[in-house]
C-alpha cells in the first residue's frame, strides 16, 4: 500500500510540496498586504499664536491630518496634552464609558525630562455614548532620541512607520 501513495504523492502531489506519502498536500499560502496605519496625537504651536491639539494618521507611510482644535492657551503657555482634549481618558467617569470594544492604538509623544518619548496608548470605543477613549496605562513608551524642553514650540518628531 504504502508504496502506491508514494507514486500517487510524487505525482499528482509534487507540485503542491508533498514531501512525504503519510502528509497531506501543503499549498503555499499568501498573505494578503496588510495596510500601515499609525495614529499620533500631539499639541503644535500654529502660526496663529495659540496652541492646537492635532491628529495626524499615517497610512503606508503617507500623512493626512484629520483633526485639528484651537485650545485657547497662547503658545507663551505651557504645551497642552491631546489626552482631554482630543480623546478622554478611560478614567474620565463623565459619562461614564461602559463596556469598550478595542479600537486601535495612538502614539501621544511627551517631552520627559530633556527627550521625546513616543507613549503608546490602546484606544476603545465606549458603548454608552460612542467616544473614543485613551485606555490608562500606557502600552510602551520609547524615547526618540531627539531633544526637547518645556519652552519648545515646534511639532515632536514623527512617529516610525
């Protein structure tokens, strides 16, 4: 018996990669692309004097604002956090969230000390009243290796791919 399956695996099988009479036919498997897509939440002087809490989302590598606030503090103030002001934290009880569902991750980069650090949040969706929450702790933080100080106005750096 064993050797008419092995005549049967070399020859109707070979070109699916059976190696061996006892194993099925292996096809190979291709992976669909999987689509890039980064969040990052940040707080920018704008030329119009005053601080803005902006999100920007990188697809495949390629840059689109989608959302943009004037916060009202003068870029004389210290930066605000987009965390209350772009997304609540999940430990914001009003409302209170209720049960979430995951939502993807944002980096929110924050000067520590003399260095920005990219801090990774898990994002969800509350199902009481639909907003998107940062959920407390952080995932990861991981410093950038770029300098920064409390009176810097400029944009953090961008977030890798």
């Amino acid at each position: 018996m064993r050797p008419r399956v092995l005549l049967f695996c070399a020859g109707a099988f070979a070109l699916l990669g059976c190696s061996d009479a006892g194993n099925a036919p292996q096809a190979s498997r291709v992976e669909p692309a999987r689509e890039s897509l980064v969040r990052h939440a940040y707080s920018e002087c704008n030329a119009d004097g005053f601080w803005h809490v902006v999100e920007d989302v990188y697809r495949n590598g390629v840059k689109s604002r989608v959302f943009d606030q004037k916060t009202g503090q003068k870029c004389s103030d210290p930066r605000p956090s987009p965390i209350g002001v772009r997304y609540k934290s999940t430990q914001d009880k009003d409302p209170p969230c209720g049960v979430t569902q995951p939502a993807g991750e944002i980096i929110i980069p924050e000067c520590r000390g003399v260095e920005w650090v990219n801090v990774k949040y898990r994002l969800v969706k509350c199902d009481r009243d639909g907003s998107t929450r940062i959920e407390t702790p952080e995932l990861t933080s991981t410093p950038t290796g770029v300098r920064c100080a409390a009176a810097d106005t400029g944009p953090p750096p961008a977030p890798p791919p």
